[in-house]
C-alpha cells in the first residue's frame, strides 16, 4: 500500500527503554532500510509465481561421516519451492506495501530441466496478470540446495562434532502487465546446524531430520527474501552520554518524555557554554543523535563528526567513543544515501 509518510521513512520507534550503562544511557530505535531490489512505485497488486522446475533428488546432498567415503544421497526437494513462496507470501501480506498479493503455488515451468531458467513470456505474463488482477508479477524461477552432513572427532575436546550446512541459491525476475520487466536476480542463503557430544551417536541424534531440516532451509529462505523485495525494519543502538552535569542531565530529562528538539536545545546550550572539552564532545553525540531522530540526518552527522573530533583532541583518548562515532558516522552517511532509494521505493 505504500502508506508511509517520509517523516517516518527517515526513523520511527515505540517507547524509548533506556538502559544505564556507567554515565551512558543505550536505547535501540527502528530504523527503515531500502529493498535491495525495487518495485516501480505504480506496482501494487502483486502475484507471485513458481515458474521452478524440480531439483532432482540425487542432486546436492551429501554425507561425509568418520572414516567413510563421502556419499551421495537421495532426498526428495518438490516441496522447496512451495515452502519457500508460501513463507514469502504471508511475510508480504504482513506488510502492507501492496495493495493485494496472491501466489500461484504449482509451477508453472513444465520444461523439467532444472539446469536451465525458463522465464515466464509476455504472452505468459500479460494473461497471468489479466486472470488474477495484478499489474506485477513475482516470479521464482529456480530453487537449488545443496546440502552437507558431516561428522568429525576433536582430538582436543575428545569429543564428536556433527554439521549440517545447507547453502540455497534461488532467481527470480519481476515482470510487469505492461511488458517490461527486471533482470534476473540471484540470491545466496545458508542454513546450518551443529552439534558437540562425548558421545557419536548423541552428536548426530542432535542434527535435525535431513529432509525437515531442508524444509526448514526453505522456509528461512522465504522469510530471508521478504527484505529484499521491499523496506523493511532494522533494530539499531543509540547510545547517549549521561555525564554529572546539570545541562547534560537536563536533556536527558526531556528524552524521557520523547521531547527531541528541546533535549537538543539543552544540549547545545551545554555545548556553547562549557570549557570542558569532555562534555563539548559528548554533547555534540547526543546532538547528532537527537537530529538522527527527528530526520534531519545531515545535522546529525556534522554533530557526530563535531564529537569524534572533539573526542579526538583529549589528552587521554577515549577509544571506546572514538570506534563508536567511526561505525556511527558511517551508518549515517549510508542513511543519507538511501533516503532517495527509499523515497522511489515508497512512491513519496
């Protein structure tokens, strides 16, 4: 649906949980980031296909146990693809970005070649979307798994070691009603599990059912692909400076009540009027922060760079702060430059 406004592109988060950390304060904010591939912004009734052929069962599994050959096995993968596009289906249903999404589950790819793509026609894609109503269409053309058992003995810990590592690679193509459409897009995941036990027999008992666990793999791959294909949420921490000082502890106070533009006020104040270069600095942090949240992310990190700088010319060098401001400024210089990605992706 594409509902969001740009003030909440930028930042949006629910209740601020700040947790004391010495004289710091940590809260962890909501912060959206781009699809790594974008719809056109007129695309809002999705249909998602399976255009997959069927990975052959004696094709990538593998077991290696101790002191044996490597085998390869027979496991049967015909489901891979509905688990996978009924996992990304209900995740895009979830989020609201379109205005309807609907699944063909059976494939529509009766080549039986898994080697080769089959991508859907014009002809193919211009019925598809007359018959469901949707004006893009989705389209997974090949799941691949290839998946490893194996077993080993630690000399140092005198114990048994078991792995299971399942590496997926699925393309896709995204095609639209009026005849154009995307480039093949290629994706990697990898699913694995691991055990440890004094005894061999535990060790292996402890990795899931080969075939389970691939329609485990299959699912996260779904899961994994939703924030791909559109924005999606991203956890990140703040940390704010918390000093003995009456300024300092002033804009903390407006925080708590979710008051940004006065915490920022306060904090300037602090700022301008102190000689102490440690609390110019930590400051300056809690600043850029403070203008990170109210989306002015070009003031928050010529304040981050203010501290990092400020932190840099004490004569006792903070280094913790010193590699914090690093990621930070970096992670804002990314923001910045995926504001107009998300913009087109939104359709603001």
């Amino acid at each position: 649906m594409k509902t969001q406004k740009l003030k909440h592109i930028i930042l949006a988060f629910g209740a601020i949980i700040l947790t004391s950390c010495s004289s710091m304060l940590y809260t962890s904010l909501d912060v959206l980031r781009p699809a790594k591939v974008a719809f056109k912004s007129n695309a809002s009734n999705l249909l998602i296909v399976n255009n997959s052929a069927i990975q052959p069962t004696n094709y990538g599994h593998k077991t290696a146990l101790i002191n044996e050959a490597i085998k390869n096995v027979i496991i049967p993968t015909d489901s891979l693809s509905l688990f996978c596009l009924g996992a990304l289906t209900e995740d895009l249903e979830g989020k609201e970005f379109f205005s309807s999404v609907q699944l063909i589950p059976n494939s529509k790819n009766k080549s039986g070649n898994f080697l080769k793509l089959a991508e859907l026609n014009k002809d193919s894609v211009k019925s598809l979307c007359s018959r469901y109503n949707a004006n893009v269409i989705l389209s997974l053309d090949n799941i691949k798994v290839n998946d490893d058992l194996e077993e080993y003995y630690l000399n140092e810990s005198n114990s048994f070691w078991a792995t299971l590592e399942l590496k997926f690679e699925t393309s896709w193509s995204i095609h639209y009603l009026n005849g154009s459409r995307s480039n093949s897009i290629q994706f990697k995941d990898t699913v694995d599990w691991e055990s440890e036990s004094y005894y061999r027999k535990q060790a292996m008992s402890d990795i899931p059912n080969r075939a389970d666990a691939l329609i485990d793999g299959a699912l996260t791959v779904g899961h994994n692909s939703t924030n791909r294909f559109v924005p999606y949420w991203e956890k990140v921490d703040r940390y704010f400076f918390n000093p003995r000082n009456k300024l300092m502890r002033q804009g903390m106070d407006s925080v708590y009540v979710k008051n940004w533009k006065s915490a920022i006020n306060i904090w300037e104040k602090a700022y301008k009027e102190t000689d102490n270069n440690k609390i110019k600095a930590q400051a300056t942090n809690n600043i850029a922060i403070g203008y990170e949240i109210i989306g002015d992310i070009d003031k928050a990190l010529d304040y981050a760079s203010k501290s990092y700088y400020l932190f840099g010319e004490m004569t006792f060098l903070d280094y913790n702060s010193l590699y914090r401001l690093t990621d930070y400024i970096k992670e804002l210089a990314q923001r910045k430059s995926e504001i107009d990605t998300l913009k087109q992706q939104l359709g603001e």
